[in-house]
C-alpha cells in the first residue's frame, strides 16, 4: 500500500495585535451614515488638505461658478510656505498642485481659457516667489507642469495674436527666477510673432 505524502500544514501567521484605529473603526461602524457624513463635512471644512483629498477620492466636480474660486484657493495653498523657512528645502503642498493643474484643464474644457491664463499669471508671480524663497526650487516642475496645460491651450486656440505675445511677456517678466516654463513660452511669443508678421 503507498504511502500518503504528508499533508502541507500552511503556517498561521501570528496574530497581530490590533491596531491604534481598531477601536476608532468599532466605534465608527456603530454609526448612522448621516453621522459619518456629517462629521466628515465638519473635518472638511475645518482643513483644506483633507477637502481636496475627500474631493479627489470621490471624483467630486467642482461647479463651474465655484471653479475660478477653487482654483484661486490652490494657487494659495500650493504656494504657501513659512517665511521662516526661506532658503531650505521647506515642505510644499503637492496635492494643492495637482488640484490646480485638474481645475486649469476643466477651466479650459469649459470655455474659461482667458480665465485660466490670468490664473497661469497668478501662479507664475506666487510660484517664482516660492521658487526663489526655497533652496532647490523642488516645486519647479509642479509649477511647470501646471502652466503646461494652458500653454497647449493657449497654442491651439483662436486668441488673437497680440493678446498671446502680450500675455506671454508678462508670464515672463512675473518669473522672478527667470527659469519657470522660460523656454515654452519664448518659444509660443516667437510663434505668435511670426503669425502676426506673416
């Protein structure tokens, strides 16, 4: 008679203790949905941080009437550092960024492309600032790709010539480091310049 192999016992993993939230989760399972929704508006309104993540988490679209607010409200908190900090490698808000690039891309897809590049002029005069107040400069590239999305539009888009060569000369002369998107937006005047001199 063969012999039977021995069954493989699968090891148990061990019990983890649980963890500092396990009591919190407890306590929030008992609650009505209305309770959590309310408490989560309470916390919302109270820290801008947690709005933007709850909005992003739950694809919530901002109203078109509130957009060029919303998106006034990033510039802020992406921009904003403590003074005290100047010339390090200070902490920065990489989420209000992200909110500002999605908010520029919908004021563009709504029509709002004169709005998004006054909001791009913003950006790049409290950006540089926060640029040349820090010691590397690590949220260049943030600033970069947000103006990215309103220097294609402005590119596609029937604005007239003089009104784009204008506007990129003050993008240009608000950039108090001299580097931010320099090279796209020389290279989109040059590009107006020729079609106004065609």
């Amino acid at each position: 008679m063969p012999k039977r192999s021995p069954r493989s016992r699968r090891a148990t993993p061990p019990r983890r203790p649980p963890g500092p939230t396990a009591a919190l989760r407890q306590a929030l399972a008992g609650r009505t949905k209305a309770e959590l929704v309310d408490v989560l508006m309470e916390l919302a309104e109270a820290d801008r941080g947690l709005l933007r993540q709850l909005t992003v988490r739950f694809d919530v679209a901002t109203a078109p009437e509130e957009l060029v607010d919303a998106t006034r409200q990033a510039i802020a908190d992406a921009t904003d550092f403590d003074e005290r900090d100047m010339n390090r490698n200070f902490a920065y808000d990489h989420a209000a960024y992200a909110e500002l690039k999605r908010n520029l891309g919908r004021l563009i897809s709504s029509g709002q492309l004169r709005q998004a590049m006054t909001l791009a002029l913003e950006l790049m005069k409290q950006g540089s600032y926060q640029v040349e107040m820090s010691d590397e400069g690590l949220m260049t590239e943030d600033i970069e790709s947000c103006l990215q999305v309103v220097l294609e539009a402005v590119r596609k888009s029937d604005v007239d010539a003089a009104e784009v060569i204008a506007w990129c000369s003050a993008m240009l002369k608000s950039d108090r480091t001299r580097f931010i998107a320099r090279e796209p937006l020389e290279s989109l005047r040059d590009h107006f310049r020729k079609i106004t001199a065609g």
